[in-house]
C-alpha cells in the first residue's frame, strides 16, 4: 500500500510523464469527480485535457446519471480501498480498468488514479482463437461420425444390392420397398458425406427456443 | 491366374460382405481382421490383390502398406476407409497405395478396380 507524503488530493502534482503512455490515465477526487487526465485519454474522448475536470466518472465511463454499483471508482472509493480491474466497453473498444486509490500521509484515500489499457487487439486475438479450437472440435467430430456412420452404412449398402440383384424380378412389390429403401440409404450417404465436409459451424433454430448444427450451411464450399 | 484377394478389415461385417460379393464374382477370398493376419496370411499365401482399412487397431493401413510393398512389391493395394482428407489421399499415395476408395464404396467401382488390378498383373508378368 502507497502512501504520498501529503494532505490533500489538490497537492498532487500532476506527472508530464503519464502524458508519453498510452493507456488512458485520469486522476479523481474522492466523490470521482475528474482532476485532470492525460494526453492519450484526451486524445481518445476528443476533448482537451482542461475540458475534463470536474466531470462525474460514472457520467463519463458508463453514460450513467448517478453513482451505480458496477463502477470500479466507487467500488474503490466507498467499500475496498484497495485496487479494483474489471473489463469496460467503450464502442468498440474493450479497456481493461483499474482504479487504484491514492492515499495520505495519514494513510486515508483521498482520491483515485483510474487506468483504461485498451486490451481490443487482445480479445479479439482470444476469440479467434476460441473460434478457431470450437471449429477444430467441429470438424474433428463431424469427420469422426462420418468415419462410424460409414461402416455399417456400407454393410448395409452392400446387401441390399445383393437382395436386389437375388429377388426374383417378379416380385415387385419387393423390389419397389428395396427401391425405397435404397433411396433412403442414399440419402444417408449424402449426410455422411456432408459430415466429412464440414469446414464451418453454423446453427440453426429448431423449434422450443432452440439451435441445432446446420449441416448444410456448415459443409457449403 | 490364381485369383486370389486379401481384405483386411477389423470389422467382421464388412469382411463378409466384401467376400460374399467378390466370391460370387469368382474370385478367392481370404479375410483378415488386422494387420498381423495380413501379414502372416501374405507369409503363407501368394496374394497379389489386397484391400486394406486404413483406420485399424494396432499397426494401421498406412502403415501396413508400407510394409506390404516393401516386402512384396508386386502387388496391387487398394485402400478402403471409412473418412478421408485431400491430404490424407495424398499421404496414401506416398505410402504405396495404388487407389483409395471411401466407404461405403461404390460396389460396381471397386469390382472394376479389382478387375483392373488382376488384368495389370497379368500384363506384368506376361511372357
């Protein structure tokens, strides 16, 4: 724990040297009012550095009209003391937050240094990969069925063309059931077929609120 | 010539199928369930016609190609697997396969290859 040797949070001499990083730093008083911020948190909101000072955090970071519950500066300031990370969204932009408490020489918390690192880049990187392992398990599995489908479908193909060829050719009652149900097994050809294809995953609604794996949208070339 | 083929195959079904429909051709049909029955079926028998599974318990088709062309490179092999990729038909290829067919095969296609395979032979070792 930190403790600046002064009194008040209006001693604190701001740092020209937040102004050379990047992550958006701000400085607040113990109601989370702004004192002042640096130039890469300027940049980001377009106005001047000036323009800030006494604006609400939670009017600021969360569009809020009042204090809520979620805000990591009054997390900080009314219940922890000690410092609070969580991920906030600003458009498209993902930060991850962090509001750290300024102390006195008394050790009281007199305000706030509230850090935004822009960590978009990296999220997007993490779902890409999360999309990239969902699809390897995807097509790893389809590929899998398709391999089992296939043996007794084979079995199964294989005799019904002998049936065919044996039964007598008068009987065709027999024969148009065998058509029908060759017919059939064709079609489970197809579907093993487009289970060896799958090179996406794709959903679709089924009825009750849920989703099920689209095949055909998934095999599509 | 002797017509002999060698299927191997670790699932049973498939094993009688292939032999009922190869045995009503005319052909001989030994069957072996993995590939150390193959292998020691080949020790014992002169077999040039041989369809392999790919995916087997113990040493695989791929493998066991290998191994077949190696010690008996006057044979014809054929594999016949239930899932394949491009890259998979590829590596075949290079492990000595002279053709690959996905299950469940096309009957009449894989006769034909047969066929074609004995006919081959049969140009090789004409006198």
């Amino acid at each position: 724990m930190t403790v600046l040797d002064i009194d008040s949070i209006d001693d604190i001499v701001w740092c020209p040297l937040f102004d050379t990083v990047s992550d958006l730093v701000s400085l607040h008083s113990s109601d989370g009012s702004v004192l002042n911020v640096n130039k890469a948190f300027a940049d980001f909101f377009g106005k001047s550095p000036d323009a800030w000072v006494g604006e609400k955090c939670f009017n600021l970071f969360r569009r809020a009209g009042t204090i809520i519950s979620d805000c990591p500066i009054h997390r900080m300031l009314l219940a922890d003391k000690k410092n609070v990370n969580m991920e906030l969204e600003i458009g498209e932009k993902i930060f991850d937050e962090a509001a750290s408490p300024v102390r006195n020489r008394n050790n009281e918390v007199i305000g706030c240094i509230h850090i935004l690192r822009d960590i978009t880049v990296h999220k997007q990187i993490e779902k890409a990969r999360e999309e990239t392992e969902r699809l390897k398990t995807v097509v790893e599995m389809a590929g899998g069925i398709s391999h089992d489908i296939n043996q007794p479908l084979t079995v199964f193909s294989g005799y019904m063309d002998l049936l065919q060829r044996k039964l007598p050719e008068e009987n065709e009652k027999l024969h148009d059931y065998l058509v029908k149900m060759k017919d059939e097994i064709e079609r489970m050809k197809e579907i093993s077929k487009k289970l060896a294809n799958v090179t996406r995953y794709r959903a679709t609604d089924y009825p009750g609120s849920e989703k099920i794996f689209d095949l055909d949208e998934s095999s599509k070339a | 010539m002797n017509k002999k083929i060698l299927i191997v195959d670790d699932e049973a079904p498939i094993l009688e199928l292939l032999e009922e429909i190869f045995s009503e051709e005319g052909y001989s049909v030994v069957k072996a369930l993995n590939a150390e029955m193959a292998l020691d079926v080949l020790k014992k028998n002169r077999i040039r016609v041989i369809s392999l599974d790919l995916m087997m318990p113990g040493m695989n088709g791929m493998e066991l190609c290998r191994s077949i062309k190696k010690q008996y490179p006057m044979t014809i092999v054929y594999a016949l697997t239930g899932h394949i990729s491009l890259f998979g038909v590829s590596e075949c290829i290079e492990v000595g396969f002279d053709d690959v067919f996905l299950k469940p095969v096309d009957v009449d296609s894989f006769k034909k290859a047969i066929e074609y395979a004995f006919d081959k032979l049969e140009r090789w070792t004409a006198r």
